[in-house]
C-alpha cells in the first residue's frame, strides 16, 4: 500500500518557514483541490494521480521518494 507523507512534510515545511502552512496555501500554489489534499493526507490507501505527486514535490521542492512510503500489506 501507498503512504503519503504530506502531513509530516507541511509539519517540516512550518518548521523551516516559522509560519503555519495551510491546504488552502498549497492549493493555490498547486492547483490541487484541498479536498484532495486532505484525502492524499489522511486517507489511508488513497490513489492519486502523478500529476498531483509532481507538483506537490515542485511544492515541497523534493522527489517522489520523499512523498511517499510502500508500506507492505499485511496478509
């Protein structure tokens, strides 16, 4: 399964920045919906596509390694 560290990378982004970062700034900056942002962030197993992945890496300014962890599904 797909895991998306979008909450600890907003988290890491405060932090560096001293300020709060909210989904509607991402939006705007990104064009992603903040439903979608809030879904990529909380839902597990979401399924997004890569055009989201890429600009929210152009956003964190990462790679996709960064974004997202394989976690293995339990059988």
């Amino acid at each position: 399964m797909i895991k998306y560290n979008l909450k600890a990378l907003i988290s890491e982004k405060e932090f560096q920045e001293a300020r709060k970062i909210t989904y509607d700034e991402i939006s705007n900056a990104t064009g992603i919906s903040k439903q979608t942002l809030s879904k990529i962030a909380s839902t597990r197993g979401y399924k997004t596509n890569t055009e989201n992945i890429e600009k929210l890496c152009t956003y964190f300014n990462i790679t996709p390694d960064n974004l997202i962890t394989i976690v293995p599904d339990m059988i």
